[in-house]
C-alpha cells in the first residue's frame, strides 16, 4: 500500500482546498476553511486540518477536526478531547489510511480520546478504522428534506407538533434573521440554556466570528423568536452547499408554553426551503434501542432517521490518567458531572 504526502493547513492554498470541499460530495461545511478559521478564533479550542496530496500536488481526502481542552493549566492535557464534526473525506483506501495514520501521531499525548460523527455511510470503510484502533457505535440522526412543497411538509408533522405551530402564530410569535447587534442576548440564552443541563459552550467569540467570516459559500445565520419585541428563543444555523445545520438553539424557560422552539423549527425549515437548500440536519437524536426524549420530539417534524455512527479512538495513558483524575477532584462542585458528559467515561 501506498501512502500519500500529508500536510497541513498552512501548507495548502485556501483556493485549493475550497475547490476540494466545494465539488467533493460528502464534505460538509465543517471541512472548509471557513470553520477551521471559526475554530481558530473560539478561546479554547485549536483547530487542525490535514490534506492527502498526490505527486500531481491535488487533495485526495481531507481531516478535520478540533481540539478542545476544558480545563486551564495543570489539568488542561486530561481535558483534552479531539472531535472530528465530519468523516474524514478520501477518494481512496490509501488515501483515508495515510491520514489516520498521520492523525494518529499528530493526536497523540494531546487528547484523551478522539471522536468522530459521521456524516455519511462509512460502512465500506469501518475494517481501515479498527484496524488503526478506531471502534465504531452506533448513533442516530435526523434529516429533514425540504424539496416537497409547504403544504407537504406540514402534513408529514405530527399533530402536536402542527397544533404548537398553530398557537406559536396565534401567539403572535415572530421568527427574523438577527444581526450582530443582538448577540448578546442570543447568548445569554444559550448560556441558560447550557448551564442548565450542565454542559460546555464555546466562547462568545465563536459565533461573533462565525457571523463575520460569513461568506457566499458557507456562513452561519442566527435567527431569533421573539413575543411582543422580546428575544426569547434563538436557533443558530450553518448553512452550506445544499444543507442547513441546526447547530445550537433553544429557548427561554418562562415561555415555552407559548412554543417558541415549534415555530422557530418550522419557520426555518420554510425559509431555507425558498432559498433554495435541500435537507436541514437537524443533529444528533442518540442511540438506537435507547429511549430519548429529543430523537421523538425532533421525528414529529417528519425527518428520516439515519444512522451513520461514530468513531472513537482512546489514547490509553492519558484516558486513565483522566478517569483517575476525575475521580479524585469529584469534590469540586459541578467539574466531574461536566467533564464525565463531555467525556462520557463511566
């Protein structure tokens, strides 16, 4: 087996490696130079980017990913994760090889474990996974295709979900695009929102330049439900080629009966419609055979369950290093339940 040149986002050119993302099919917007940029600019978090390069000089496969460390100082090296949002793209066996293979060092002593979300079938690939000590789970999805007419979509919902829709309107709840100037206040939901199921969120500045990297290609749009001129709900989408993300979103507690989230959701499913988008992808719904609330919340707008899985790679030394360490600060209030989430070690 051949391997191919690996190398690195500040060895490529920007123009070659949108023209790679842009005409290659299963690259999302979390391979493009616009996230990675994203990335490089959230406290926190340290993007990477690695490329497979023929002897013709052109891209045969791409990995991406981050590194996001939850804690400073002493204990930063066991909170240290790597996430890849998408598969690693290659046109080839030999190309996916030589990447992992190249990840695999780069990654080494930096994170705790590695975790890769699918964002295609990688079934035809999963043997070059294990045998690089990769194991693959099962997880779920949910797409929504957005090409049928208005009134089609709205028929495939659940009732509960049209009825909500129905009262959001009649509750005079409006959806609008938001700009910069309300930022504050999209975040300051979002940190309710996180704080009280206890997980991280990435810095404000992670969103303040996703809106400023925005681009004709790839950007990310905020929108905002707001009763009587007051911003009380907020879903942040990533929008590129023909998908929209549902990234992060949700709403104030004190007006959820009013159903701001049912009416934001199906607001921009509309919107995205008319723009001319194909799916929106509306995130992670968890693992089969394993009751979860949000995956049947979510089917009632009448998406399709997919399950491409994920992959994970734990670097063995430092994992238990940081179960062991977990264990002996459980006494700080709150550390071990937000790392143990992030992490999922039990």
């Amino acid at each position: 087996m051949s391997e191919y040149k690996i190398i690195n986002a500040n060895q490529i050119s920007r123009e070659k490696w949108w023209e790679f993302t842009d005409n290659t099919e299963n690259c999302n917007i979390f391979s493009t130079p616009y996230m990675y940029d994203v990335w490089n600019s959230t406290p926190g978090y340290k993007p990477f980017a690695f490329f497979a390069m023929d002897d013709n000089e052109e891209i045969n496969g791409i990995l991406t990913g981050y590194l996001e460390t939850v804690s400073k100082g002493i204990l930063s090296k066991i909170s240290t994760r790597a996430v890849l949002m998408q598969s690693p793209v290659a046109i080839d066996d030999e190309a996916l090889s030589s990447l992992l293979k190249h990840y695999l060092t780069f990654m080494k002593r930096k994170a705790v474990y590695t975790e890769i979300r699918n964002n295609f079938d990688t079934s035809f690939q999963k043997d070059i996974y294990e045998s690089f000590g990769f194991h693959y789970e099962e997880h779920l999805n949910i797409i929504i295709d957005v090409t049928p007419s208005e009134d089609e979509l709205f028929g495939k919902m659940h009732s509960s979900r049209k009825r909500n829709i129905r009262k959001a309107i009649k509750n005079g709840i409006l959806v609008k695009e938001i700009d910069h100037t309300e930022f504050d206040k999209v975040y300051n939901i979002l940190l309710q929102i996180y704080k009280r199921i206890r997980l991280p969120l990435p810095a404000y500045n992670h969103f303040l330049y996703g809106y400023k990297l925005n681009n004709s290609k790839s950007k990310m749009i905020i929108y905002g439900a707001y009763f009587n001129k007051t911003l009380i709900g907020t879903m942040i989408t990533l929008k590129y080629k023909n998908l929209v993300i549902g990234y992060y979103g949700g709403s104030l507690n004190d007006y959820y009966n009013i159903r701001p989230n049912d009416i934001l959701t199906w607001d921009i499913l509309i919107t995205i419609k008319k723009e001319g988008y194909k799916y929106f992808d509306f995130g992670g719904a968890g693992k089969p055979n394993v009751p979860y609330g949000v995956r049947d919340y979510k089917m009632e707008y009448g998406g399709k369950l997919v399950n491409h899985g994920r992959y994970y790679y734990n670097s063995k030394i430092l994992f238990k290093i940081a179960e062991i360490g977990f264990k002996s600060i459980q006494t700080i209030k709150g550390f071990k339940s937000n790392l143990l989430k992030i992490f999922e070690i039990k």
